[in-house]
C-alpha cells in the first residue's frame, strides 16, 4: 500500500500527494501501447492495452452503486450515509454487439491524469490517453444461467477498483463472479451516476502525505465495513476475498471478522497497525485459507514482522514471493508501466519501483495463476476444477 497517505480535502490532495506462454504477447509487445489521434489528426497521447483474459468464458460487466444508510462517511462527513461502487464481472453468455468496457469513463481519466502523478510519483503527468484503455468486459453482456461462486476484491490505498480490472476480468473467465469495490475517499477517483449537494459526480481522494496511526486505522476499518456491507446488500454468502496492498490487509481481517468469508488472498497488504499494533487477523491462528502474496522488491521489516506473527500460529496459511517484481504488479501497473517505461515516459528507476525488473508477460501469468489456483482449491469455479496439491 501507499504508506503516505492521510485525510485532506480534494485541493490540498492534489496539492500534496507525494506519494509465460499464457500471455498473449500482442498485450505487452510495443504494439501494446500506441499514440491516439485527435479528429483533426494531432497526437493526443499513449493508449495503453490491457492482457487478455485467458479463461474459455466471454465477461460481462454491470456497475452498481450501493447506499449503507446505517453509516456515514469517515471521510466527508456532510455526506451522510455511505456510498460505495462496485462492478460485477461475470461469465457471459457469447454474442456480438456489446461493446468493451473502458477501464475508466472519460471523467474518471480526466481526474486520474492529474492524481496519477502524486498518488504515484513514478507515473507520467501527461502524454498518456488514460481514457483510451479498453478491459476486455463486455457492458450488458448476458450472465450465463446459474449460481456462481463469488470473489470480492479491495484495491490498494489510493487506488481505484479500476486498477484490478485484468486480475478480475481474468478470474470471471474462468468461471467466477468477482465484485470490485471502491472504497470512496481513498480511492484516487470514484464516479457516481449523480451528484448530491454534499458530494460531486466524481470523488476524489481527500488522502495527504502526512498519514498517522489513526488514519491509518480508519482507512483499515472502513475498508472492513465496506466489504461486509457488499456481503449484505447482495445478499453473498461463502465467498472469497482478495485484494491488494490496504485491500489485501481488508481482505484478510474481514476473513477474521466475517464466516461468509471462506477464503482470503492478501496481495501484499500490512496486518499491523501504523504504529505496529498487530491487527486480530495476526493474533491468532485462522481457521480458514489465507494466502499471503508478496514480492522481493517490498519486502520490508514490517511486512515481515506481521506476516511471521500469523504464520507462527500455523492453520490453513500459505506465504509466497515473485523474484525481479515489486509491490504494484498485483495489478493492471503490471502491463501498463512497462509500456509507459518502453515509450519513453517512465525511468527505469520508477519501472523497478513499481512493478520490478521482471518481463510481464512473466509477472502477469504468474500473479494470475497464483490467484486463481488459490481460488480453485478453496473455493472452485464450474470452469477451474481443482488442482492438485498446492498452497
């Protein structure tokens, strides 16, 4: 997660934010990413190309927005209730005439392209056409008949859900339903059908560089509260949780918290406090499969430190590593800085910062099949029988 963020409002945000064969190589070779062109013909900026998903179902995608009028917002008070969206990717039905989902509306880039920059200083500031990336979901698709097991997933701190748009698309694919959730307030940018009089189309991240010990609590317990009020407002029993960075710290207390919570995948995310108060998750052994994920380029004393306390307990928990990679590769950063670093528009410093050193068309089949083959044994898909013996 991005250990440097803490609550201000949108200005002083955007003032201060510091801070394998089974990929087609088409995604992530340089016809990966191309200049887009105006109507008059200028340049207007990269587009960037997502890895397709590698699963036999076609996805379709619909986009919720649910109301917890049993909470207010930790970030914005005014508000009054709390609002969060979501987008549930599901296998669907084969058929033309549905049209690509973006990975962020116009709006939503038009905001990232100058929080892009400050919520990850290795980014760009411009010379990306962050509105062109396409996901590989269809919008209206049909669902194909039937229940399907559930998997919810929580972006990093400051992240969109839009960001974990490859991982999400690639695991309906194969057969599940996966929820994305944005988490309102932290997330770099939400956008929302309306407006209200307390809150624009388009939020933005309220998050600062000088995060505390109680900041970061809240940001932890919202995230919590946000996942298991999805649970209730859809109605989702024995489903799955993963996530990234301060998702994947959410997904693994609220595997603590929550027995609708069969599985959980942390994708690199703290189990301790800002001030190394150790999380209830890290106390204890769990009683249901938790998958630790991490990468050698973020392996800090402080992601050690919590990680061994849970693993001493013992219990259904499973520690992995990725060589040559680094904390952001659990996501679509994964195919898209190498692209932004082979046109020119990131250092080889920012690159290795990010994702690592490592080839993507390596580091994203990698992530892909450490995800689902968790998934497949714990909680299995129509489409993923289990696999043998593994974590």
């Amino acid at each position: 997660m991005t250990p440097s963020f803490a609550p201000g409002r949108r200005s002083l945000a955007k003032a201060a934010l510091g801070g394998a064969a089974a990929f087609f190589l088409a995604t992530v070779a340089p016809a990966a990413a191309s200049a887009t062109t105006s109507a008059a013909g200028r340049p207007e900026g990269l587009g960037l190309r997502l890895p397709a998903p590698t699963g036999p179902c076609p996805v379709g995608a619909r986009t919720l927005h649910l109301v917890d009028r049993s909470r207010n917002d930790p970030w914005e008070p005014a508000i009054g209730v709390r609002e969060l969206m979501v987008t549930v990717l599901r296998p669907a039905v084969p058929g033309r005439g549905f049209p690509r989902v973006a990975q962020l509306t116009a709006g939503a880039a038009a905001e990232f392209a100058s929080l892009a920059p400050l919520v990850h200083p290795p980014l760009p500031a411009d010379g990306v056409d962050w509105a062109a990336t396409l996901t590989h979901a269809r919008a209206g698709a049909p669902p194909v008949p039937g229940r399907r097991p559930v998997l919810l997933y929580s972006p990093g701190g400051g992240d969109a859900r839009t960001m974990g748009s490859s991982l999400a698309i690639d695991l309906a694919s194969h057969g599940w339903t996966v929820v994305t959730v944005d988490h309102p307030g932290d997330a770099s940018e939400v956008e929302f059908p309306d407006e209200r009089p307390q809150r624009p189309r388009i939020r933005t991240t309220v998050l600062r560089p000088d995060m505390d010990a109680a900041v970061f609590r809240t940001m932890i317990d919202t995230r919590v509260a946000d996942l298991r009020f999805v649970l209730d407002a859809l109605g989702l029993d024995r489903v799955g949780v993963y996530g990234h960075s301060a998702g994947g710290t959410a997904a693994a207390q609220a595997l603590h918290e929550d027995r609708r919570i069969v599985a959980a995948a942390n994708l690199e995310g703290y189990l301790d406090q800002w001030d190394g108060e150790l999380l209830p998750v890290a106390r204890q052994a769990p009683d249901r499969p938790l998958l630790l994920a991490g990468t050698d380029g973020f392996r800090t004393p402080r992601l050690d430190r919590a990680w061994a306390a849970l693993l001493a307990h013992g219990g259904p928990v499973a520690r992995r590593q990725l060589a040559d990679a680094s904390h952001w590769v659990f996501t679509d950063y994964a195919a898209l800085v190498p692209a932004l670093h082979r046109a020119g528009l990131m250092t080889d410093a920012g690159r290795a910062a990010m994702v690592g050193r490592a080839d993507p068309r390596l580091t994203v089949p990698a992530v892909r099949d450490l995800v689902r083959s968790f998934f497949s044994r714990h909680l299995p898909s129509r489409a993923e029988p289990p696999p043998g013996p593994r974590h």
